[in-house]
C-alpha cells in the first residue's frame, strides 16, 4: 500500500485532501484511530483463529461505523449534488 499521494494526479489528490478535511472536521482522532483497529480486526477476524473482541468493544465499534457510514452518506450527496448544480 502506497504511504503517499505524489502519483495521483493533482485533482485527485486535492479531493481526498477535501475529503479528510471534512472527516477531520467531523470525526474525533480516537475514532480514526478506532477505525485503524476495526481495519485490522477485519482481517484478523477473518484469518487468525486466535482474534477475539468482547461484546462491550463490538458494540462501541458498530456505533463509530454507523457515524462514519453517515458522514461519508453526506459527503457524497453534496458531491454528487455539486456536479447536478443542486449543491
């Protein structure tokens, strides 16, 4: 996986600068952070015998999904919104 932006093409890269500015905006670092986990336990979940997650942090993580699932909702109907003119 590629750490950096440099072979986007400069449209590309100044949307997901937009993007993470709007989610930087939204969503608390510990969130982010607690996405990272949810990333790996969805590997780890799927591919180790030994990956275990209690109830408590399984449903801390669902309710952090559903915000995230939200704000990207809203995201991409303004900018779909934006290319109709009805931004």
């Amino acid at each position: 996986m590629k750490k950096s932006l440099s072979h986007l093409p400069p449209h590309k890269r100044a949307a997901l600068k937009r993007i993470v500015g709007y989610i930087r905006e939204e969503v608390d670092p510990a969130m982010i952070i607690l996405f990272e986990l949810l990333k790996k336990a969805y590997v780890d979940a799927r591919y180790k015998k030994s990956y275990k997650i209690t109830k408590r942090e399984l449903e801390y993580l669902a309710g952090r999904v559903r915000k995230l699932r939200t704000l990207t909702r809203k995201i991409c109907r303004e900018k779909i919104a934006s290319f109709t003119g009805n931004a």
